[in-house]
C-alpha cells in the first residue's frame, strides 16, 4: 500500500474518491499538494544486497548493509549511506527493518523510497545565486549528477564538487536534480542551500550580530554580560555539527560594553538626515565611535570648503546625535564631507530656489565668563539658547567634578565663542 506523508492518506483512500467531477477535482488538488510539500508515490521494496530497482526512471541499488541498520545504496551510479531516514537525490529513503549477515549476499533491507521534491535553485553552467551573503556559481554538471561549484565569501573564492549533499564554505548545498548534455551551455542543476551556522559580524567585537543555526533553528544576538565584558555568539564545530556558542567569561572590552558591542578606541562620525532649505544646510552628526567626538576632532567641508568654525555643534558624545546647520544662502547641488579621526563620510545636498545670503556673525555668540577665562565657571549661548558650560572632566575615576588634587589625570573644558571647545590642564 502507498503511503502519502504529511497528510496520512493512503491509497485505498484515493481509491474511494469517487463522485461528481467535483470529488475528482478535490483528487487533482490533494495530489497537488502532496507533490508540492515533498513526498508522493512512495513504496516499499524488499532489497537483497546486489538487488536494482527502477523509480521514475532512476536506478536504485543496494549496494551493502551494515549490522547497526545503515544501508549503502547506489542511485544513478553514486553511492549514498542511508540510517533511518534521509533525502538523497531526489528520493526520501526509510530503513524499514534489515537483515544483516556475515555473508554479503544474505544481506537485506526493506526501505521505503519516495520522490521527493525538494525546494531548490535552478542555475545553468555559468549562473550565479547569493545566499547567506554568499555567491555561489554553477561551474560545471557532470554526467552522474556531481557539481562544481564556485562559492565565493567576500573576497575568498572555495570551490567545491558536490555529489549529493556537501558543506561548501559552510553551505550546505544539496544537488536536488540535473541535466547533463554534451554541450556544456546545456547543463543545469537544481541546488538547495542551506546554511548549518551563520555568525552575522564574523566575530567582529565592535558590531552587534547575531548567529543563525538551522538545526535547531535558532538565533542568538550578542549581548552585553556586564559593562566591560561582551557575549559574541559564533560557530563552532563542522557542517551538521556546528553550532552557536559564546565564552561565558565573556570578551573584556577595554573601553566598555554597550548593546551587545565592544565600545572601539576609535572616533567615528556618520551623517544622517541632510537638507537643505531656504539656503540653510542642516544634518545630523552621530558618534559611531568609542570616544567623545568634540569640535576640535571634527571637520566640516561644503565643496572642499572647510566650514567647521561656521557650524554649530559641541562635544558629540558616544552614542549621541548632535544637530548641526549652517545657513549661508546655498543653492544648487554640494558636497558635504565630515571628516573625523578615524573615518570620513561623503554625501550630497540638493538646495532649491534663490535665497539671499547670510553672514554669520561672531554676535550669534555670547560667553558668561567674557571668553577663556579658566577661573570662571562660563556658560555659552549660540543665538540666546545654551551651547554648553565650562566643566571638569576626571579622566581617572571617568566623570564630571572637581579636580582639585588631580592635576594629571583631570581636565578643564573650556568653552568659549572663538573656538568653541579648548581643553585646559588645572583646577576647575
């Protein structure tokens, strides 16, 4: 009797499906079904080793059983070792029961074989597909079913001849059907892809990612254990075996921990949200780095035209987004450039329409404390709205106070209208 899987229906009760053209068009579609969610016209076959059978056009043979049940067959000339059960090309196999023996030819088997239709990619020699951030490349099709193929991973190139199912720079790709012709044009196979284990930022400490497993199939992202100490998830083991894993001491960050990231040594700027109305440039300056940004360490070009002193931002903390703008009448189309200590970001601004120019004037700007006077605690305004206050960094204990008896490892931040930032040694 046949068996159709995931729907428990068997033959007799296909049989009995009988009526109107209705009930018969219900049969069209259940066959539809079964053959599109993987197995259909499946049976059993009783094997002696040595033994051949013909499915679909398919030579089947038992080449060998082994005494735990793990049978070696051979379809289409490649040999595949089955336990349990498994899918191997085109086929869902089952060891019912076996007979083992010390004489090879008493040997035997009963396993279900069905057609399985496996989800996959169709590539001709010479076509490509991404998966998991990989290209891979049919290169050839040989006449027994075997693959070459390319896999190429960033720059690294690996290539790999698959027969049945192999892990290639960790894809598991499976060769699911294929026609083979003398003209190598012709030749095409259907390939299924399937990463074991993925780890998103290569264990790269500075990037929270995560790591994908397909059996099971689970995602964990990298998380912070505490302040100062990063679990980064990656693999671990080979092909089926591989899994996520992570250091339960966790990695030390020097500079500290924040969502699931080690804070880098580095000061790193991004731009975001760039206009441009009525002549005025406004962005957005964030801190993509492991340090304060302050305005010292940040250069501002429009055209290659160095604007930093005319643009209005204070220390951009770690993390933190600071709106800046600059308004001097622009139309047309210009180059923003910000370049910061350890990157450089480029980007285009469209201004629309005619505006009258504006000079900006240093009366936009007022200090409390008469300018750098390092006795006085000062605040800054920037057009009557504050711009920042005088104050004591303690780079020892890493915070805000005094830095009375710490004349090294304390600074004053002394804001004043001329230069906007100015980091002064001494008492505060």
């Amino acid at each position: 009797m046949l068996t159709y899987k995931f729907l428990n229906i068997t033959e007799n009760q296909i049989i009995n499906i009988r009526g109107d053209k209705m009930r018969k068009y219900v049969l069209i579609c259940v066959l539809a079904v079964l053959f599109s969610l993987g197995v259909v016209l499946g049976g059993n076959y009783n094997m002696m080793v040595g033994n051949t059978a013909e499915i679909n056009g398919n030579t089947i043979s038992l080449e060998n059983v082994g005494s735990s049940g793990v049978v070696r067959l051979n379809i289409n000339g490649v040999s595949y070792s089955v336990e349990g059960t498994e899918k191997h090309a085109g086929f869902e196999i089952t060891v019912v029961n076996y007979t083992y023996d010390e004489i090879l030819v008493n040997r035997k088997a009963t396993l279900n074989i069905s057609i399985y239709v496996a989800p996959g990619k169709v590539l001709m020699v010479g076509q490509s597909d991404t998966t998991h951030d990989k290209t891979v490349t049919l290169n050839n099709v040989g006449s027994t079913g075997s693959v070459r193929v390319f896999v190429i991973d960033n720059s690294e190139t690996e290539i790999c001849t698959i027969t049945g199912t192999e892990i290639c720079s960790g894809i598991k790709i499976t060769v699911v059907d294929f026609y083979y012709d003398e003209y190598l044009k012709n030749r095409w196979a259907k390939l299924s892809f399937e990463e074991e284990c993925f780890d998103s930022d290569g264990e790269n400490y500075y990037e929270k990612g995560y790591c994908k497993t397909t059996r099971p199939n689970e995602l964990y992202y990298d998380f912070c254990i505490d302040n100062s100490k990063l679990a980064e998830y990656h693999c671990i083991g080979e092909g089926v075996s591989s899994t996520c894993a992570y250091l339960t001491s966790g990695v030390y960050c020097k500079n500290g921990c924040r969502d699931g990231a080690c804070l880098d040594y580095n000061k790193k700027i991004s731009i975001s949200d760039l206009t441009c109305n009525n002549g005025k440039i406004t962005m957005k300056l964030k801190n993509e780095g492991g340090l304060d940004i302050t305005h010292a360490d940040l250069k501002v070009l429009i055209d290659n035209v160095d604007v930093s002193e005319e643009m209005y931002f204070g220390v951009i903390y770690v993390g933190s987004t600071f709106t800046s703008f600059i308004d001097k009448g622009y139309t047309g189309k210009h180059i923003i450039l910000a370049v910061a200590p350890s990157n450089s970001v480029r980007q285009t601004v469209y201004c629309q329409g005619a505006v009258t120019t504006t000079t900006v004037a240093s009366s936009i700007c007022t200090d409390s404390d008469g300018g750098k006077d390092y006795y006085t605690k000062g605040t800054t305004l920037i057009k009557g709205s504050q711009y920042a206050t005088d104050f004591c960094w303690n780079y020892d204990e890493g915070k805000y106070g005094s830095c009375e008896g710490n004349e090294e490892g304390c600074v004053l931040v002394e804001h004043s209208c001329k230069d906007y930032w100015d980091g002064t040694y001494g008492y505060g």
